[in-house]
C-alpha cells in the first residue's frame, strides 16, 4: 500500500500570499514602536576564539615592525598585503585585498571591548549583549535595534547557528543551516503535521513561539529547499562552514522577505598552539575561508544587492603580542573589525594606533583598545539602519559616540 | 574525513546556540528567595542575563517529575513501578533516588543484553592499550581511511554506547549525571592526539568519580590525556607556560565566572580568615599555570625526548616544570616544592574554595531543578558540597540534598528537554528496539546542536532553554520524531536498526480515532492535555472519519504513526 493513495484531507494553506499574510500576523509577538522603514541589511559575522589581529593586520613598519618580529620570530607575517604605509593584510586574505582596494572593503585597528577581561565567555557576552561589564541585559544589542525601529517583514532575522547573545530574547528570529536541509520531514502527512502543529505551538511560552516561528519559516524557505541555487556573477562559495553559511544568507535576502539582520558565526579561532603551522598555515587557512567567503557573498550580491547590504565581522578579542612557548598566542585584547559594503568608506585603516613598546601595551601584554567596537557599529546604525537611538542600544554609550567615518 | 592537522587545533569553535549566555545564563539569583548568609557569599556575583520568566506549569504527579528529571524519559511501565516504591510521595521519591544512587543494586539485564549483541570491540580497553593500540601502533597516515577507521573507532564507540546507555539502562542517573559531568569538564571529540583516549576519559576519569569525591575527580581529569591534550596542558612548560588550561580551570571547572575579578592586582582581592582570595584575577591563571608545567603525557612518538616513553599515561615531566615560588589566590606556594605538590596544592585550594562549591552546586540545580534555580537550594547543595569536601560521597551527598528538597518537588515546567534528552525519550516513549543504534542519530544531533561529544569549545552544551528554542534544533527534533515512527533511521551499511512497532503495541479493541489519541496521549504523556490540542491530534488521526467512527485496519496502520509523531513533537513532550 503506498501512502498517496489514501484520500485525505486537503490542509494546504491555499496561496502563497495568505501564507505570507499568516506568517506576517504570526510575528507581531513583540509591540513594536515604529513603522519599518528602508535600511540596509546588516550581516555581523562572529569570529569565536578571539582572532590574532596583529597577524590579520600586522605592522609594516618602523619601531612597531621590530617589537612585532621581535615578540613573535615563529609566527611574524613576513610578506603581507600592503594596506597603506603602516599596516598589512596577511596573505591568505587576498580574496578580501581586492575589494579592500576598490573601495568596499575597510579595516578598523586597535578595536574592541574596553573592559578588562581575558575570558572568551564574558568578552564575548559583554560584546553582545552591547553592555559591557554588566551581564544582567535581558537582550542582545540587535534585539534593541530591532525593537527601536520596529519590523513588519516576514523574514525580519535569520541566524546561520543557533540564537547568538546579540539576538537574546528577540522572537522571531528564524535559525537554520542550508535551505536545503530546511524542511519538515514527509510521512505523506505533512500537511496535516503541519496543521496539527499550528495547533500545538500556538501559546506564549518561550518553546511555543519557537514552534510557531519554525513553522512560518517552513512556509518561507521550503520553496526553495529544493535546491538548485545558482549564485550570481559566477561567484563559488567553498564548500566549508563558513562559504555555506553566507551562501543562506545571500540567498535569504534574494528571497527580498525584508531581511534586516542575519548574524553567522565562525569558529576556530583559539590559536594557543602551533599557530602558523599544518597545511599552508593553521590560521591561514581560517583567513582563507572567511576572506574567500566574504568575496564571494559580495560578487553574488553585487547584482542589485550591495548598496543596502553592510557587513561587520567581529572576535572578541585580539591575542597576546608575545608568541607562546606553543608557537601560538594566548589571549589577548585590542582586535581589529573589518567592514564591507556598498556604503563603506573603504580602502582605509581607521582607528588610533596605540603602537607597540612595552608602555603602550595594554597591561604590559596586548594591544591596547584605542577605539570602542560600539563607536563602529553606533555608526552602522545610524549611518545605514536609520537607528539614531544609540543611547537604546547601547545604553550608557551614547555620549562617547564618536563615528570614525567607516560609512557613508 | 576529519583532517587531523586541522581538527586537532580546532578545538575552540565557539559557534552554534549561544556560547556564552549559555554559561552564565542562569546564575541570576530567584529574586523571590532571600539572600543567602553573606559569609558564604565570598564575593558579590554579577547577575547574570536573565532567561525570561517561566510559564507556570500545573503540578504534575511526583512519578512523571521524578523520572523526567532523573532519566532520559519515561518507558512503558516506568510509572507503575516508582509508585509502587512506597506508600507516599516522599517515601517512592527517597527510595528511588536511593536505588539511582546506588546503580549496582540495579538489574541491568535488558541493558546488558544489548550491550553485549552491539559489537562494541574497544571500549573494554585500558588508557594504556587504548594508547598502543590506536595511536602508537597506528601511524598517522591521513590520506589513509584505515588509519582513520581504527584511530577514531573508540570515541565511535563510545557515542554509541553512550546512546545505548541512556535509552535502556536502569542506571539512568547515572547516565543523566555522565552526561553532565562530561560537559562540565569538556572534551572535544576531535581534540589533538588522543581521540581514542576519549573511552578512558569518560570511564576512568568522570564516571569513576561523579557519586564520589569532587577534589579526586578534579585531579583525574587534570591528568587524564584528554584534557592535557584538549587544553594545550600537555606542552606548557616552564619556558613558556600554556595557560589555555589553567585558565579554563579556573573559569568553567572551579570557581566559575561568577567568581573571576577581571584584570586586578592579586593583592587587591579581598581574602577570607584562612587568607584564601574570594576570587580569583588574570594573575592566578599564570600562576596556575607555572604550577601546573611539566604536567604532560607520555607520548614520546618521535623518538627524541630524554625521559619520555611512550605508555600513553600522565607524566610528570621535571625538566619543564616551573620550580620558582607562586602566588595563588593570595596563598603562597614556594620554590622547589616536591614533585607534583605545586600542582596538588592549586587544585586542593580550587576543590575546598566555598566559591567552587557554589558554583557547581548551581550548576547541578540548574540540571536537576530549573534554569534559574533558586538562592535557597544552590546555597543547601552547596552547604553539603563544602562540609563534604573530604568525604569519599561527596557527590551522591549533594545529589541527595538537591533531589529531596523541597524546591526539587516543586519545579515542574523548569525544564525543557534539550535534543540529547528529547531523541532518547524519544525512543523510550516508543519502546523502540535496537542493540545499537543507527549512526543517523548522531547526525540528526548534530542538526538539532547537540552532536554527543561534539561540543569544540570547553563550556559544554549549554543548559538552559533559550539555547535550544530556535527553528533548526526545533525543527530536527520534529524531524526525528518523523524518522523513528516510521522506521527510517536504519543504516544498511552498518546493519545498525531501530524498530518502533507502534501498531503492535495498540490495544485491538481502540479503534476509534478519539480512543487512539487518548491511549497515545496517556502512554506518552502520561497526563491528559488541553482540548484543542487533544482535537488536533484526533484530527490528525481521523483524517477524513468522524472521531468516534471505527477506523478500518489499513488506515489505522497507516495513520497510527503519523499521530504519534505529533504527540511526540508537541510541546508537551518537550517539558520535563
């Protein structure tokens, strides 16, 4: 006996646009102040471990060159990328040096989270949660952009893993890896799953808004689970974590459903041991990764896409100046954050370079925070997400603000 | 295939849900409860982000509480058999509790007769044979599949029975508690050089000691080749200390964020009568670290090192080791100390630290009771972790305060079940059949965020809901609610089933679609639920009949798993 056979009820939600039409209603859990309105789409990019900046943007030149070879013989980047007279770009990056040189892509030095702390786990909640020193936030830092300039799209967030810090308590955020592994698993009842599922789901706790958003999603995305995405302009995304995950999210904001946030992590950034080492390099190959799949993010979108996409990648932390006995570095402080966009100011390194003698370091050890990682993303708000509200987002912040210029 | 020469530095990927709420996330003191005596309270702790307020669940039966906390979910006549443990609530809870504590009263047959038909070939091993077997006596070769077959073949395994364990062993709190430790002091699955070694890990190290002594299992973990592996321990040496673990001690093991002052001068912290600092600063993690150099493995693969075998075991390895004076935690540890006593002395002041004690007591609670476990049971556990910190059952000692107390009776819907705990009830709700089951398992986990041992970085899974309510993990577990029903996930490859009859475990004479949600509802359930979603449910079983008709056979073979994948996705399941 096969299943099809069977007569069964027609559940099927009828057309697409009172499909989207229920989705649309079915996201209006949180009371939003304002009506949507035009920005970019904002993709903040992650990077978990805390990534060696002064290897990604290594000095060129001057006293700053020798303590920087004399602090790391095994691990110095002997032939970077010239980024302008002071600073270089590792070599690895070169898929990003191209459009670094075409104005789109731009490097903040010197940047980060100023409060003391060397833990992955806190700097990365402080940074999150847009508060640093205080953990007792109920919500990320999007999540109060969010809610300040207010969304009515049907695909408003889409993370790539999971819920991050920065999304905390912020509803209809919809998770999910691939659109091809996004779908509700077919026993020949899937309809009727799906109705009973409305049914189920449909309450206020937490776990019951979460079944409710996953089944508008299934609605959104299952047209396009079947595969068969073609990227513009010939860009090729690697097949890693990383190249996939930006593919989804290039393909999310082609579904034009108003995406306004994505947010992707990358891992694999702790490099206390052996740094330079294996395969062309350990970190290399994490450099390789992220600047190739930023590249290609931007080719595939540069058809109509790229004037309201800005893209902000971001770690927690920088790494210690002194290599280890491991050939690696421990945790460190300062950072460096990269910008990439049709609006960035780029083609610059922005930021006040602290240098590198023993005094100008900070705690004696790292690279000092110089800029405040809030000043850049302050900016992002408010030069491309029509979100002047700095003092919501990051409360307490909003009298230091201070925008360096890296957007339009 | 895992590449080795990456996997084995790529032990930090802080990706996925949450990485860091979901440490710290439930900390925030219950607003409600007073605060505890403050001269247990060594230094003010943040609060912490504050998971959302809880929707009050109704009280449920002490039977269906208990054993959706204490096992990895109910089975067919689990109910009957708490109740029929005593002639009240107290008295089937103490006396169940009793029997979890003490797993080798427990018949274990169906488990072990599983066990022994599931092939496993490696996990009876020694660290020693584990190490000569598949590391020393198997040459790294990465482009060769067989190196990587029997390299990995133990943790393989270990996942396996891992899985196996928790869907049919009575020891299921043992089970639920080996999980926990494991997260607690994590490692990666991938990490370094000793991937087989993980069987021992788990075996030697957490499980030998989680119903013992917290101190005892500290240094287990300390010098097992997993963690000195996993951590960057193993080359830390004096010339030029890998803090990588000594931090990680004291940050997720010990004490706890909740008790980390930052970058601060160590003399600034405030100390206690015995002159022990209430938190620790970034300079008592170097410190630790110089005390912990030379602590290393013996793994001598190359040849070249004087003094350094290849057994594969802990070594102490004297020409590393940092022999100058330290300061930790305001405590003085001073020069040419004899062998191994720096390190002995920095994890007897972790162990006996009232910060160490309350910091794992409310991560217990939090396991056992909610997410945000109240001030009044985090302080009780903790009282009874520190007057215990000598005894051999300190563990089983605070397990007992935390499992009988009041607020555990109490907290029903403070919990929800993360993937690892919902696929496993899964298959005990179904009464699913299998002595080893399918590899699709891990990789649905794996979707759902939850991989067994797949946590990179050394926070472990997180445990509270927030990290677990997004659309993919969601979504998988619908999906493997689907793929168990139906009996999909067998693997043809391997040979590996699972069968879930659940035509043949229904009563011939319920063929009503009413009467076939209902027996489904109170089997995997256990408790009746709202009407609108009793209606979708007998919808879902009646398709185009009425609910009360007779259902022909055909149909209701057909439909029948199909319905139960719909109780077994609601959100009633998901409670525990």
């Amino acid at each position: 006996m096969t299943r099809t056979l069977l007569p069964r009820r027609q559940f099927l939600q009828g057309c697409s646009a009172a499909i989207a039409a229920m989705a649309g209603a079915k996201l209006t859990n949180l009371a939003f102040a304002k009506q949507d309105s035009p920005s970019d789409t904002m993709v903040v990019v992650f990077l978990r471990g805390g990534w060696d900046a002064l290897n990604v943007v290594p000095p060129l030149d001057g006293d700053d060159r020798g303590f920087y070879e004399t602090a790391r013989p095994d691990l110095k980047i002997s032939n970077p990328l010239r980024l302008n007279d002071q600073f270089g770009l590792h070599p690895a990056m070169s898929p990003l040096y191209d459009l670094y040189q075409s104005g789109r892509a731009g490097v903040v030095h010197a940047v980060g989270l100023d409060f003391d702390t060397r833990s992955h786990f806190d700097a990365q909640e402080y940074i999150e949660l847009g508060t640093p020193g205080s953990k007792s936030t109920a919500s990320g830092w999007i999540t109060r952009h969010l809610q300040a300039t207010g969304i009515s799209s049907i695909l408003p967030v889409l993370s790539t893993a999971g819920q991050p810090t920065s999304l905390l308590n912020f509803v209809p955020t919809v998770s999910l890896n691939t659109p091809e592994d996004f779908s509700l698993w077919d026993n020949g009842l899937r309809d009727s799953h799906m109705n009973a599922l409305r049914v189920l789901y449909a309450g206020d706790s937490l776990l019951h808004r979460a079944g409710t958003r996953t089944l508008d999603a299934l609605n959104i995305v299952s047209p396009l689970s079947g595969g068969g995405y073609t990227p513009s302009n010939g860009a090729d995304y690697n097949d890693d974590e990383f190249g996939r995950q930006m593919k989804t999210v290039a393909q999310m904001i082609k579904l034009e459903a108003g995406l306004r946030v994505a947010t992707v992590d990358f891992g694999g950034w702790d490099t206390h041991e052996y740094e330079n080492e294996g395969n062309g390099g350990y970190i290399a190959a994490l450099l390789e990764q992220l600047a190739a799949g930023l590249a290609n993010f931007y080719l595939d979108l540069d058809s109509g896409y790229t004037e309201k996409l800005s893209v902000v990648v971001v770690s927690e932390f920088g790494r210690r100046l002194v290599q280890n006995e491991s050939r690696g570095t421990d945790h460190g402080h300062g950072s460096v954050m990269f910008a990439l966009g049709g609006s960035v100011n780029g083609g610059q390194v922005f930021g006040n370079w602290p240098g590198l003698h023993n005094e100008q370091l900070y705690d004696h050890a790292d690279l000092a925070v110089t800029t405040d990682y809030r000043q850049v993303l302050g900016e992002l708000l408010t030069r491309r997400m029509n979100n002047s509200d700095i003092e919501t987002v990051f409360p307490g912040f909003s009298g230091n603000y201070n925008p360096l210029g890296v957007f339009k | 295939m895992q590449n080795k020469r990456l996997t084995r530095r790529d032990f930090l990927k802080l990706g996925g849900a949450l990485a860091a709420t979901s440490v710290l996330a439930a900390c925030a003191p219950d607003e409600a409860t007073p605060q505890p005596d403050i001269s247990q309270q060594a230094i003010p702790t943040n609060p912490l982000v504050t998971p959302e307020a809880q929707t009050p669940l109704p009280p449920v039966p002490m039977a269906i509480l208990t054993l959706n906390r204490l096992t990895f979910g109910i089975r067919s006549g689990d109910v009957e058999a708490f109740n029929a443990l005593g002639a009240t609530d107290d008295e089937r809870l103490q006396n169940f509790v009793t029997q979890q504590l003490n797993p080798d009263s427990l018949d274990d047959s169906e488990f072990e007769n599983r066990y022994n038909k599931a092939g496993f070939e490696t996990l009876h091993k020694s660290l020693e044979q584990l190490y000569a077997d598949h590391v020393a006596n198997n040459p790294y070769d990465s482009n060769n599949d067989s190196y990587w077959d029997w390299y990995s073949k133990p943790a393989h395994e270990l996942a396996d029975a891992t899985l196996l364990r928790a869907a049919y062993s009575k020891k299921q709190l043992v089970e639920v508690l080996a999980d926990f430790w494991h997260n607690h002091f994590n490692v990666y699955f991938w990490q370094d050089d000793g991937v087989p070694l993980l069987v021992s890990y788990n075996r030697d190290a957490l499980r030998a000691n989680m119903l013992g002594n917290f101190r005892q299992m500290l240094e287990a973990v300390a010098k097992h080749p997993s963690m000195l592996y996993y951590l960057n321990q193993n080359n830390s040496s004096d010339a030029g200390p890998n803090e990588n673990y000594a931090r990680e001690l004291f940050e997720l093991h010990t004490l706890g964020a909740e008790n980390y002052l930052g970058v601060r001068d160590p003399n600034a912290v405030e100390k206690d009568s015995n002159g022990v600092a209430h938190g620790y600063v970034d300079n008592d993690v170097y410190e630790a670290a110089r005390c912990l150099t030379g602590w290393r493995i013996d793994d001598n693969l190359g040849g070249w090192e004087e003094g350094v075998g290849i057994s594969g075991n802990f070594l102490y390895y004297k020409p590393w080791h940092d022999r100058f004076n330290k300061l930790v935690l305001g405590q003085y540890i001073p020069a040419d100390q004899e062998d191994l006593k720096d390190g002995h002395d920095l994890l007897d002041l972790l162990a006996n630290h009232p910060g160490t004690a309350r910091f794992i007591a409310r991560k217990l609670c939090r396991r056992f009771i909610s997410d945000v476990p109240s001030e009044s049971i985090v302080q009780a556990a903790a009282n009874t972790f520190y007057e215990n910190r000598a005894a051999p059952d300190q563990l089983k000692r605070v397990m007992e305060t935390i499992l009988l107390s009041a607020e555990f009776k109490a907290s029903w819907g403070g919990k929800v079940k993360r993937p690892f705990e919902a696929v496993i009830s899964m298959i005990r709700a179904l009464n699913s059949d299998s002595n080893r089951i399918p590899g699709g398992t891990h990789w649905m986990l794996g979707l759902m965020g939850q991989a067994i041992f797949e946590r990179r970085s050394p926070d472990g899974y997180p445990d509270v809901r927030e990290a677990w309510a997004n659309s993919m993990s969601l979504l998988y577990r619908w999906n493997f609610a689907v793929g168990l029903a139906e009996n999909w996930m067998n693997d043809d490859d391997t040979g590996f089933k699972i069968n879930s009859d659940i035509y043949g475990q229904t009563p011939a004479e319920i063929r009503s679609a009413s009467g076939l949600a209902d027996y489904w509802i109170q089997r995997i359930l256990n408790q009746a639920i709202a009407e609108t979603s009793r209606a979708a449910i007998v919808a879902v079983m009646a398709q185009e009949y009425g609910p009360d008709e007779t259902l022909p056979d055909d149909h209701v073979r057909y439909v029948l798993p199909a319905m139960v994948e719909v109780i077994l996705m609601s959100p009633e399941f998901q409670w525990r």
